[in-house]
C-alpha cells in the first residue's frame, strides 16, 4: 500500500518521505536513508515497511526504542495517523489519498439526525490510533494540532487539557464552537470553547448523532442543518442554516466521548479538512487519555476513578469518593475553601479541579507558597505595591489578588502567613477590595480564595499563631485529602501510571513490577505520600536494569524479601530507618534530606519530632 511519512517534529520538521515497498530506516548513522541528527536517535534506529495492503514499524535494536502512540514496541502494525517517537523526532503515517479515501458519504437525511449531508469516515482501531490529519490542511490547523499533542503530553487534569486543547481548535479552524464530551455511566463531562468572536453559547451535540458516531467509531460531518426560530441558539446564528463535525475520542473499549464543533453564530460551513483536523484532536485526547489513565480515564468501570475522571485524580475507597463529591458541589459555589491535608497529598490538585470545574475556569488561577515567601515581602505579593513604596520598589506591580481577579487564588501553606499580616488578608476576603502598599485608593477585586495547609489549624489558633476569625472566613468549605498510607488499593494504579508516563518520557521497555515489588509499595508508609511515590517510580524506571522494576529496584527500606524467620517491621519502623537513612545520605542536612524525601522541609521536622529523631550530624541520633 502507497503511502509517505511525515516528520511532524524533530530537526527535519515539514519534511515528507515516500515509503517504498522495500521500506526505510531511519537512525543517524551513514547506513541509515533517512538520517536524523539527534544523539538519542540510534545509527540504525527502526524500519518502516509497506506491505500490501498495511505497514510495519520494526526496532532495530535501538537503545532507546521505538514508540507508536506513546507505546514501546519492538514491531507494531500501523494505521493511518499513528505517531512513531525516534528520540526527539516524531513521525506521522499517511495514505496517498487526502485521508478521507475509506470514507463513506450518506446523502439526504439519516434517521433522526438533521441535516442534509453526512460525511462517514472510519476513525480509529480502538487503541488510541487516530486518523490523522492529511498534508492539504491549512497550515494554522497543523500548527493548532502539534499544540494539541503538547498539550496532551504535559496535562495533568482533564479539565486543563481539554479547556486549552477547544480553545485552541477552534481558534485554528475560525469561527466555531465546540465541546468535549467524556461519557461515563451517570452525567458527561462536558467543557466548551468558543472562537474570537463567535457569540458566547455553548456548543450542544445533537444526541443521536453523538450516539451514532461513537458507537460505530466514525467521524461526521453534517451540513445545512436548520435551526430553530423559536431556540436560544437562533438569537445568536449568523444565518438560517449551521453545519457540525463529530470527531468520537477512541479507546480500546470503544469510545470515551467525543469532539463536536459547528458554525451557529460564526462562519459558514464546515468542511473535510475540519473533520480531520477535529479527528486529529480527538486522537491527541485520546493520548492524554491513555497516558492519565485511571486518572482522566470518564469511561472507567470503576465508579471511584470514574468519579475523579475530571479532577486529574485516582480513588476507589469511600474517602477519595468523598472528596470527588465535595469538589464537584463547591466547585459552582464562591465560597472560600480550605484544603487539608499531609504534604504530597495533592492538595494543588484539588484547588485546580475547583478552579477547572467551576464558572471560573476562563479566569485565570493564580498560586502562591506563603512558606516560600519572605515575611517581609508577602504584603506585596498579595496586594501589589506602588513605586517608591520601600526601598527596592523601582515600579508599580500587581500583586496576587489582581492578578487572580475574575479567576481563582490559590494560598498554599497558608499557615505560614505572618500573623501580622493575616488581618489585612481577613479584610480583603471579606470585603473584595485591596489597597497596594504606598497606594492611596483601594482596588476592587472579584476573586475566589482557595488556601491549603498540612498543619492542624485547630492547634496554630489555640497556640496564638492563626487567627481564629481568618481560620472561620478561610474554612467554610473544608476538604480533608486522605494520605496515600490509607489508599492502598490506589497505590499500585498510581504506580502504574507514573511507570507508564516515565517510560514513555525515557523510551525504556520496561514490562511493570513484579508481584514483590507490588506488594512492597502497598506495604510501605510513604510519608511522602504522592509525591514520594512519583519520585520512587522515577528513580526505578531510571535505574532499572531488567524489563520488570523488581523489589530490588525500590530503593526504599522495608522492600527487601522478607520470610516468616524475620518479623515484619512496623510502618513506624519502616519511616523512621526510611528518614534517617535520606538524613545519613545527606550527612545530617535536613533541606536536602527533605528533598530527596520528596516533602517539605516543614513536615520532615514535624515527622522527626514525632519519630523522637534529633542531632544535626555530630554523630548517631537519638
């Protein structure tokens, strides 16, 4: 079968090679007839070969591998569209035809859908595979997509990929709206975009044809399509007639939602080339999708991930479920919300789902350490200062407040805020106005505070460090994060999904853990929680010498083979020889200790305090 490759990224971008039936090898070597000058690129790298009616990508025992679709093979089928990763170069499959070619064209009107043409076009193989995007598209679709796979490979929430990939889309293609849908087994998710001057409104599937394209796997495009006089929407359209494209996000189960776009209220038609551009985006969803998995994943047969799909979290037990139900009744509401928990439990993530999900998330998110801050110098990052203010103040500048203004302001470890400056944090959150220091006027602000600490608020009042009245202002919507020591069932999914994500940014071909290894990071204590654990996977994935990371590989105590001759350590034990060998490692530094432990400096002296571990190097601790 005829086809040509195109490099979509790399130090040869743009360029388009034909495939001949005795195929290519790409590499950085002299034997290689595609060269690509990149020291991750191995001399003789893989071979893309044509068949008779498919092609084949094969390593050639490459150092770093050969992905397609994120995925490390070592010879894979391949499809219109699919992306093969060579080091720093990526390289798309295209057909000789302008991609639609399989496609089939339904004129007249199709059962309960409305409109006058449908164009059908196969989509995908159900693993992610997408169909690509053919070289004729214009050239700020192909520019809007490459963003798009970005995005899909940097992401970390539902909501901040798909809120930025629609916008995006539809500011490439002009003039239209559109939604993602992800489906689940109780209300989709839905998130909108609207182009530069399109009217405000969401963008809403017709039903059936959202259900026909994602069950049959196909792409629609649907034009002359009437509207309503009598409907919203007909106040807003630009004319009598819209057209639409459905672009379904495929999955090995099928689909897990959908792209939609149409014209009402900007330009005429959609054309062929927006339905492949939008079937391109719905393959990047699709990769977002594959590489968060349990995280992002709205399809899940598992109601707690399901639950967290567009919050960017996992969680099966009832506490996790609990915190997905909070977020999703707070996240409408302006009332200000306190986050609780350990350090590493995803207290940020919490506070962007709250932002994502809720009327603010067009605003922007505006974050701030108060640990990390010089007590001199937070009155000014919250509120702004005027030139000549103090010494230094050369200018001008916005502080926080401003600049979350319309969005959301997020106080991490807010129980570290100087107490003298809590009073003038307490008046600007009751009454939505500022005043920068050495101004004179007070500034109004629109802004939804959000704050998070890992101490016991409870007891920093009682000891005179944190004012009762903030902590009653701050608190009106508390939500508590669980540590990852309570969530043992979640943390072999999230070792997983870091291992897939580190191996995917690696290139190693490594299989997973074994049974050991498995039952070693359920065991152990992770004072760190998540954050921990991310580090402890990305330590392993790095140092992994086999295809499978072994309990040998998790450089952690407590994870070594034990038989019934040995007690079992407590997970006290486990924490404490866990601490003091990162302190030992670090001879007695405790920022560095802190770090490599992958928490704050602030709870490893709480965790050292509570363990009954002191001295500073001289010699054993107590």
């Amino acid at each position: 079968m005829r086809a040509r490759i195109l490099i979509r990224k790399g130090l040869r971008a743009g360029e388009e090679i034909p495939l001949s039936p005795g195929g290519v090898v790409f590499g950085r070597g002299e034997e290689a007839q595609v060269r690509l000058p990149d020291s991750s690129t191995s001399r003789r790298h893989c071979l893309i070969s044509a068949e008779e009616s498919s092609w084949t990508v094969t390593d050639l025992a490459s150092k770093n591998g050969t992905c397609v679709n994120g995925v490390p093979v070592e010879s894979a089928s391949l499809k219109p569209g699919d992306l093969i990763q060579i080091g720093l170069t990526t390289l798309q499959i295209l057909p000789d035809d302008d991609g639609c070619g399989q496609g089939t064209s339904v004129e007249g009107t199709d059962g309960d859908m409305r409109g006058e043409t449908i164009s059908v076009a196969p989509l995908s193989d159900g693993q992610g595979r997408g169909s690509g995007f053919r070289t004729g598209m214009p050239r700020d679709s192909m520019r809007a997509l490459l963003d798009i796979e970005d995005l899909a490979l940097r992401c970390e929430t539902a909501g901040e990929f798909f809120n930025r990939a629609l916008q995006r889309l539809v500011s490439a293609v002009g003039g239209a709206r559109a939604s993602a849908m992800l489906k689940g087994r109780g209300e989709p998710v839905l998130f909108h975009a609207s182009a530069p001057g399109c009217p405000e409104g969401r963008a809403n599937p017709d039903p059936a044809a959202a259900e026909k394209a994602m069950s049959s796997g196909t792409g629609l495009l649907l034009r002359n399509i009437a509207i309503d006089p009598g409907s919203a929407e007909a106040e807003t359209a630009a004319g009598l007639f819209y057209s639409a494209v459905y672009a379904p996000i495929p999955s090995a189960c099928g689909s897990d939602g959908l792209i939609y776009m149409d014209t009402q209220g900007g330009r005429g038609d959609l054309d062929r080339g927006d339905l492949m551009t939008a079937r391109a985006a719905a393959s990047a969803a699709a990769l977002f999708l594959a590489r968060t998995s349990g995280m992002a994943r709205a399809g899940s047969r598992d109601e707690g991930v399901r639950a967290g799909a567009g919050f960017g979290m996992v969680g099966t037990g009832p506490e996790m479920k609990a915190v997905f139900a909070l977020i999703a009744r707070a996240s409408s509401a302006p009332s200000p919300v306190l986050i609780r928990g350990e350090s590493g439990t995803g207290k940020e993530l919490v506070a962007r789902a709250l932002h994502d999900a809720g009327p603010r998330k067009e605003g922007p998110f505006i974050a701030l350490n108060c640990a990390a801050i010089p007590e001199g110098l937070i009155e000014s990052e919250l509120f702004g200062h005027e030139k000549g203010a103090f010494t230094g103040a050369s200018g001008r500048r916005r502080g926080c407040f401003e600049l979350a203004s319309g969005g959301t302001l997020f106080l991490d470890e807010i129980c570290e805020m100087p107490r003298d400056s809590q009073p003038k944090l307490l008046r600007a959150v009751e009454e939505r106005r500022i005043r920068r220091l050495g101004g004179a006027g007070e500034i109004a602000v629109d802004v939804r505070l959000v704050a998070a600490t890992n101490r016991d608020v409870e007891e920093e009042v009682k000891a005179g460090r944190f004012r009762e009245d903030l902590y009653f202002r701050i608190g009106v919507i508390s939500i508590g994060l669980p540590p990852l020591r309570s969530r043992k069932d979640d943390i072999p999914v999230l070792a997983n999904l870091f291992l897939e994500m580190y191996r995917r940014e690696t290139g190693r071909k490594i299989s997973g853990f074994t049974p050991g290894a498995v039952e070693a990071l359920r065991e152990y204590g992770w004072p760190g929680n998540v954050r921990e654990l991310r580090n402890a996977v990305e330590r392993a994935v790095v140092l992994a010498e086999g295809p499978e990371i072994g309990v040998e590989g998790l450089a952690f105590p407590g994870t070594a083979a034990r038989t019934p001759a040995h007690p079992v350590a407590t997970l006290r034990e486990m924490e404490r020889a866990h601490i003091l060998a990162a302190l030992s490692s670090e001879n007695w530094n405790k920022s560095r200790a802190a770090k490599a432990l992958g928490i704050e400096r602030s709870t490893l002296y709480e965790k050292l305090k509570a363990l009954g571990i002191s001295g500073a190097g001289k010699g054993e601790p107590e």
